[in-house]
C-alpha cells in the first residue's frame, strides 16, 4: 500500500463518480484546474457522450471546456466505478439524492452504493469527498460503511464538501466559488482539500473547515433561506396585488438595502428544479426527526406559499378564459424551471402548463431549450418552435420562465398573432407600459390589476 501523504503527491488523481449537472461540471472544473480525472457514471450513454465531448444536458460553457480538456489528456470518462476507484487519490462523490417516491425523505441509495463500491475497491490509502446534498447526519453513516468496507491496510478518510453551484451558472461556480466548506477533515485531508482548490482559494475564495453535521447543514441551509426569500416577497406579492402596488419595484427598493440585498427577491411563479423543492423536504422531513418542529414548520409554510404560486398563476388564466380555459388555446413561453437551462425537473411553468392542458385547454409550449425534456415528461402537450408559433391564434398567453428572448420580444408583433391580446406574466419581468400600449391586456403577480 501506498504510504505517500496525499499532500505531498506531486499530482492528484481525481475520481468524481456521477456525471450529471453536478458530476460533469465538477469533473471537467478539475481538469480544468490541472488535475488528472476520471469522470464516472454507471450509465453507460453519459459516459459515451462526455467521453465524444458532448454534454447531454444544456450548460451555458461546459461543452468548450470539456472539448478543450478532453484535448488535453487530463480528461476521461469511465462506466468502470471499480477502476476508478482503484486508480483516485481523491474520489468526490457527486451522485443524486433525489425525493424519495413515498415521503420527503431524501433517497440515499445512490450516495451509499458509490461509497460502498469506492470504498471496497481502494487499493491505495484515499480520500472520499461527498458533494452530493445530504441530510445532516448521513456522512457519519457513510463514515461506519466505509470502515466496514475498506481493504485492510489502506488508510481512508470521508469528509465533506457541499457544492453550491446554480445550473446555468454550473461552470462559474464550480471554478470560482462563493465559498468551499469542508467537514470533519484532519489536518492531512484539510491540506489536500487545500490542494485541489488551491487556485480558488489563491483567488481570495474563503474556506470554511468545520465539523462533519454542520457541513451538511450549511448546504441544506442555505437552500431553505433562498426558498424562504423566495416565498417571502411571493407572500407580500399576494398583499401588493390586494394593495394595488407593485411588488417588482417594491423589491427594488427592498434590495437597496445591503442586509436585504435585491437577488432572489423576483416575486412570480415559485421556485422549482432539481434541487430547492426537494432540499427544503428532506430538511422538514429531518427536522422533524430531530425534534425542531419550528423549522419544520416554517419551512411547510415557505413549500405551500410557493405551491400556492402556481395555483394563483392557473386562477389567472382561468379568470382571464372567463372562468373557464375548455377549449382555449394557450400560449405559454417557458417549460424550464428556470431560464439558461433545459432542466425541468419541478418546473413551476410545466406544472402550471401541464395543469391547464388537464382542464380542457389547447396548450402550445415554447421554450428555447427545455422543449425536449419538456416533451419525454409531459408528451401531451403541444410544443412549438418559436415565440410566434405559441403566440399564434392564443386567448391568453402565459410567461413562465423569464428567458431573455420573452422579456425582450416585441408586443406589437405578437399583438397581432394571438387571437385576443391577453398576457399574464408570471415571472415580473415584462414591462406592463409596453405591453399595454401595444395592446395587450396585461396582468402579473404582485401587480396592480389595471
Ligand atoms: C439552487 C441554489 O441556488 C444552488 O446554490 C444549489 O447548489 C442548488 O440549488 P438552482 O436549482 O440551479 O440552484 O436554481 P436557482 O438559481 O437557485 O433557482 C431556483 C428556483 O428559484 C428557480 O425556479 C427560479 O426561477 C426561482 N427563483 C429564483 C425565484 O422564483 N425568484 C428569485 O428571485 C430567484
């Protein structure tokens, strides 16, 4: 067995198993950095694809960056886990904890199936790494297992690094943290967590060294205060609406204010995506277990006041049928849950689409990335390949998702596609003036009715 210090290694081999959203970018990120690395997924298409230099899902500069590390050698995709694991220094964990299907609860199996099989396969002293989202608590399981699991003779250590990265912002993220927080690393795994990031934190990016339950919780944490800003200035949308403000510039005015800050306070349809829903779930479900029952329920009310977004959304669209959308054709722009990615996965625009499609209406879904996804999730729905396709012959048209090609398109012209000029914009970012003096009968969230 190995007995050189991963710190004193000249050059890190890096394993990251899992290639979605998270694995593929943090892969090619530490390639990026110089490190050798070996990507790995058990499915074999993903891996064939990244291998070819294609990215099977959409991220704003990932496909040149991994076209130009593939060119460089230090890149390689693999189906083999063992090999993998045979051959890392360093193994991040980067698989999915998805909503189990029968409670909040997050599903663990892929997280304890990738450690089990890293941690049986070493055949050199190592370091585990978990990036993947979990609930506090779940690392020093991982912890038993991979004692249990280990080969005699090799020394292994698991700590924990919660990823932050936003989709769509996947690759800026990753090279140029806001933060990196690393639990329940000695001082030999704290210098080598060092290493891999050396060139972050010689940028100035902090790092956090903590105990392993409180790097779990930062992650969990820091997605239910978003959430929870989110479903903040949508509950004092309902109360503008109801006052005749507006809510877009009462955000405005809030953000001025440096403890508030203006980010994540767009009022409209509600958070959605792989990650915010689910997060908030898992940290109730634990919550509860560990006997903080506030928290709990602070963060039931953040999920039902986002819910509650997407039913006021459809309540629009039905009023604006007239009470009801049977036979209406709808036009909706937006089926990703958010703009700059093709990720539907809890996509508050499909959901509202979806929802209207069940009462009787003909709804025509365009958006300039997600048409794809949108179409294996939801195959009822009719998809157009333009703005002015789904605007075409419309009794309301629906913004779901604030693409930049929607906020800036031109009423005039698409006044005179729709069938009446109706528009309900649900993500606050058109500007009623416009629309209104092109024609439009125009309604938003959180904003005066006329
Ligand atoms: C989120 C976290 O931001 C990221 O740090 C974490 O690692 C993963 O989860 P992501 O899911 O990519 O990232 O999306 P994010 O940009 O946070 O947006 C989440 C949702 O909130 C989207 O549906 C978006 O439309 C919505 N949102 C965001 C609002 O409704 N209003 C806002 O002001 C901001």
């Amino acid at each position: 067995m190995s007995t050189t210090p991963l710190d004193e290694t000249p050059m890190l081999r890096i394993s990251v198993y899992g290639t979605g959203y998270l694995g593929a970018t943090h892969a090619v990120a530490m390639a990026e950095l110089g490190f050798q690395v070996m990507g790995v997924d058990t499915d074999v298409h993903k891996v064939e694809a990244l291998a070819a230099g294609k990215v099977p899902f959409y991220e704003p500069g990932l496909p040149e960056l991994l076209e130009k590390q593939l060119a460089t050698g230090r890149l390689h995709f693999s189906a083999d886990l063992a090999a993998a694991a045979a051959w890392g220094d360093v193994h991040f964990i980067c698989v999915g904890t998805p909503q189990q299907k029968t409670s909040h609860a997050a599903n663990l199996s892929y997280v304890e199936s990738a450690v089990s099989t890293v941690a049986r396969n070493l055949t050199k002293d190592a370091l585990i790494v978990g990036k993947s989202t979990v609930p506090v608590g779940t690392a020093a399981g991982l912890r038993t297992l991979v004692a249990q699991l280990a080969p005699a003779g090799v020394d292994v250590e698991l700590v924990w690094n919660p990823e932050f990265l936003r989709e769509g912002k996947a690759v800026n993220d990753t090279l140029h943290p806001d933060r990196i927080v690393v639990g329940g690393a000695s001082e030999r795994a704290q210098a080598t967590m060092r290493q891999v990031y050396a060139t972050p934190i010689a940028e100035g990016t902090p790092v956090v060294m903590t105990d392993l339950p409180t790097s779990e919780l930062v992650k969990v944490s820091a997605n239910a205060f978003l959430a929870t800003k989110i479903s903040f200035i949508n509950a004092i949308a309902a109360v503008c609406e109801a006052a005749d403000a507006d809510v877009t510039v009462l955000a405005d005015a809030l953000g001025h204010d440096v403890r508030i800050g203006r980010q994540f306070l767009d009022a409209g349809l509600g958070f959605g995506g792989g990650c915010l829903p689910k997060d908030i779930r898992a940290l109730m479900h634990r919550a509860t277990e560990l006997g903080a029952h506030r928290a709990a329920a602070l963060l039931q009310q953040v999920d039902e006041i986002n819910m509650g977004q997407r039913a006021a959304v459809i309540d629009l669209a039905l009023e604006a049928c007239g009470g009801s959308v049977l036979n209406r054709r709808i036009g909706v722009l937006g089926a990703a849950f958010k703009p700059e990615t093709d990720d539907v996965r809890d996509s508050p625009a499909l959901n509202v689409a979806a929802a209207l499609h069940l009462r009787g209406a003909q709804v025509t879904v365009f958006d300039p990335q997600a048409g794809d996804t949108a179409r294996k999730s939801f195959p009822t729905l009719s998809y157009a390949t333009s703005i002015e396709e789904a605007v075409e012959g419309s009794d309301v048209l629906l913004v779901l998702t604030e693409w930049s090609q929607f906020v800036d398109a031109h009423p005039e012209k698409l006044a005179s596609l729709a069938n009446v000029a109706r528009v309900i914009d649900a993500r606050g970012k058109l500007i009623p003036a416009e629309w209104r003096s092109a024609g439009w009968q125009f309604r938003g969230l959180g904003r005066a009715a006329a």
